[in-house]
C-alpha cells in the first residue's frame, strides 16, 4: 500500500541552515527551544535573520518507487516572541508581509501558508494527475 511520512524543521540562515532536522531536538522544550535560538541569533542584524520552515512528505508505493514534495515558508527569526496561537518556533518566525509572527496570525491564514501546507498541495496535485477520477 502507499505510505506516507513527513519532517519538517526551521532553517536559519545565520546558522548554517540550523537547527534544521534537529528543530525539535534544540532544546528540551519550546520554550528552551525558543530561548536557544535567540541566544543564538542575538548578534545578528536584522538583515541577516533569515529563515524559512521547511516541510517534506515522502510517498512511498509498493516495489520502492518514492516521491517527494517540499514545502517553504520563508521569513525571518523576531528578537521576541509574539502572539500565543501555534507551537514550536511560531512566536519568533516573523512574516514580513503579514508583518506578524506565525503565532499571531489567525489559524485559517497559517494553514493555506505553512509549509506545511505548501508540501500537501504538491502532493495532492501530483495525486490528482495520477489517479483515476470518479
């Protein structure tokens, strides 16, 4: 049967692409987590805080043939955090052109921009140029 499975981790620029696919292993919780990456990041201008979250889900079907598809969501890590929707890094993952963190914006909106979301959407477009329609 197919199966499927997905990681996804935060990028940061200023540090190498890091904390990367150890995101949830940075420290022993979000907050310390958190606390972490903006020890870490406190000298960086603001120009060079990039970062994105980046999602990849892996099809795999029966004989070993696999697929994937990878979704960004590109911003920059805040000096602060801010809002108290999410989880994980979403209070210092800034969007600049929501001009909010990920925490701060409403569900419906981080759900179609996460990359998250991004990564299902070629997944199913793919799905659905390879299936038989009903």
């Amino acid at each position: 049967m197919l199966t499927l499975a997905d990681d996804s981790g935060l990028c940061v620029d200023a540090l190498g692409g890091g904390p990367g696919i150890l995101s949830a292993r940075y420290g022993p919780d979000p907050a310390s987590r958190i606390k972490r990456l903006l020890s870490e990041m406190a000298e960086v201008p603001d120009d060079g805080r990039t970062a994105r979250f980046v999602c990849v889900i892996a099809l795999a079907a029966p004989g070993g043939e696999t697929h994937t598809f990878e979704g960004l969501c590109e911003g920059r890590i805040a000096r602060h955090p801010k809002g108290t929707r999410g989880f994980g890094y979403d209070p210092v993952f800034y969007l600049p052109e929501y001009d909010q963190t990920m925490a701060e914006l409403p569900p419906f909106l981080k759900n179609e921009i996460s990359h998250r979301a991004r990564a299902a959407a070629r997944l199913k477009a793919w799905l659905a140029g390879r299936l038989p329609h009903a």
